[in-house]
C-alpha cells in the first residue's frame, strides 16, 4: 500500500514540474557545451590559450542560461567571458553587451 502512494505521489511531482508557462522557453545552455563552443571560436580565430573555466550564473538572456567563463591566455592575463547559446549558436557580452554575468559578491 505505501509503495502505491509513493508512486502516486511521484506521479503527482512529475505532473505538476510539467506544468507552467509556455511563454518561457526552456534553458538548454550547458556548462560543457558552452566550454566548448568557446574554445572552438579561440581556436578558429588562431588565439592560444591555456585553459577555459565556465561557471553558470543565476541568469539568463533570451531564455537561456548565462555562463561566466574564464579564459587564461598565459601569466597574468585571464579574460572574463560572459556566454550562452542561442539557437546553438555561441553569444557572449563581446558581441551582445547586454549579456551580462553579474558580480561575484564576497560572502
């Protein structure tokens, strides 16, 4: 009888997750595909770098998360990225301004 009302219960979440607006589309945007999307733009434009640190932020643009990711181009200089994918296509703030990470606050 209790496994029948956890499946119930189960069967209640998953319906309800379902539910909501449809005027928001759904958030595709990966860590690891926008890594990668990124380093395949620094690579076709000839660019040397050695490493790509992405971390998703609480926000989105157009719908989609927003990365903030880190490209260390050799001592000291490492360059703030802010990325998504719209449509599969990689954006970051240098093309659309308004893509922003917002700041890291101290805790």
């Amino acid at each position: 009888m209790r496994r029948g009302a956890l499946l119930l219960a189960l069967a209640s979440l998953l319906i309800l997750a379902g539910c909501g607006s449809s005027d928001s589309a759904p958030v595709t945007a990966d860590r690891a595909s926008v890594k990668a999307a990124l380093e395949a733009r620094l690579l076709s434009r000839n660019l040397s770098y050695r490493w790509v640190y992405c971390l998703r932020t609480t926000r989105t643009f157009a719908g989609e998360a927003v990365f903030r990711c880190n490209v260390n181009f050799g001592e000291p200089h490492i360059v703030r990225y802010c990325a998504t994918l719209e449509d599969g296509e990689l954006v970051t703030n240098r093309e659309q301004p308004a893509l922003r990470c917002g700041r890291r606050t101290a805790s």
